[in-house]
C-alpha cells in the first residue's frame, strides 16, 4: 500500500503543473473574462474535477487490478512517457464559454467536466489511479490530489485570468510536467521489465 501523504503530494503537484496552459485552465480563464462572478466558476470547476477525477482514479485502480502484472505496468508507465511528450504541446481554447441557461455554476460544471474528459490531466489522474490505486483509501487520496492540484492551477486563473497566465513561465511548467511525469513513466517500466532480466 503507498504511502497515503505521497500519493496525495505526487498526485497534486503533477496534475497542478500538467494543467498550467491547460485548454480546461484556459477555459476557466475565459468564464472569467466573460462573467466576472469568481464564486460559481471556482465551484463549478471544484465539483466538475471532483467527479471526473473520481473516475479516472477509479477507472486507473480497477484497470491496475484486473491487468495486474509487469506488462500493465509497462504499459501505464508508456501511458505516462506518452502524456509526458503530450505536455509539451500548448493547448488553445476551443471556443468562447457557452451562454449560461441553467445558472453560471451549471454551464461552468457542464462545459467543465466535458472539458476534462480526454485532457492530459484527466489521463494523468487514470495512470495516477493505476500507479497509487492499491486500495479505496488510495483511490481517495489520488482523486483528493488530483482535485486539489486542478483548483491550485485554476483558482488563481478565475481570480487573476489573463494578468496571472500573463506571469507564469508556461512553457517552464510544462516542461517541468513533462519531466516529472516522464520520471514516473520511466520508473513503472523499471519497475515492470527490471525482475524480468
């Protein structure tokens, strides 16, 4: 069983700096320019990564348990050098944020967790799942660090937007995704091909 405060750190830190120029971070940028209202944004993006993430946590934990074994984890760990090679690809955002019907907390969860499906932080949170996933508690503690690594990225984005992103050095954090996430991917095939010699 991992470690329960590693994984959260890992799970954390990666998906937070995976997500710096991320279309969903640009995204809530944008919500942000149109709108002008903070509170059911950051909500909206809080409950959206809560669910998505919960079920990419799970889906990775469950995938892990029924292919157990050196060539899944070979597997994960090209799963991660491929994300890796992903990160370095600057993300645009797709359109202008939707009109809201149902309220800007709804369009913003909606748009949100539609956003997230097939992202680079999404499929981070699927082998993190996979990697750290031994137990519930462990499921829990990936979805907890993937959910509070997406709001530590997007938060300041909703609150500062364009004057923030404007700052950071993206590229820098990306690259330094990258390498992070290329680290883990390369310890999982060490891992998984190492007793095999």
């Amino acid at each position: 069983m991992p470690d329960l405060a590693a994984t959260l750190f890992t799970s954390t830190g990666l998906v937070a700096l995976a997500e710096m120029g991320d279309r969903t971070q640009l995204l809530s940028v944008l919500l942000a320019a149109r709108y002008r209202r903070p509170v059911p944004i950051i909500a909206g993006v809080a409950v959206a990564t809560l669910a998505n993430h919960a079920l990419a946590a799970w889906a990775g934990a469950a995938l892990a348990n029924w292919f157990a074994g050196p060539a899944f984890r070979t597997l994960v760990g090209l799963g991660f050098l491929a994300t890796a090679a992903w990160l370095l690809v600057p993300d645009k955002p797709d359109d202008a944020p939707p009109t809201p019907r149902g309220g800007l907390f709804l369009t913003t969860l909606v748009a949100f967790f539609l956003a997230e499906i097939g992202d680079k932080t999404q499929i981070a949170t699927i082998g993190l799942g996979a990697r750290f996933g031994d137990a519930p508690v462990d499921v829990l503690a990936v979805t907890l660090g993937t959910t509070l690594g997406m709001m530590l990225a997007n938060v300041p984005a909703v609150l500062l937007g364009d004057r923030l992103l404007a700052r950071l050095p993206l590229r820098f954090l990306q690259r330094l995704a990258a390498v992070l996430m290329a680290a883990l991917g390369l310890a999982m095939v060490w891992q998984a091909v190492g007793p095999l010699r």
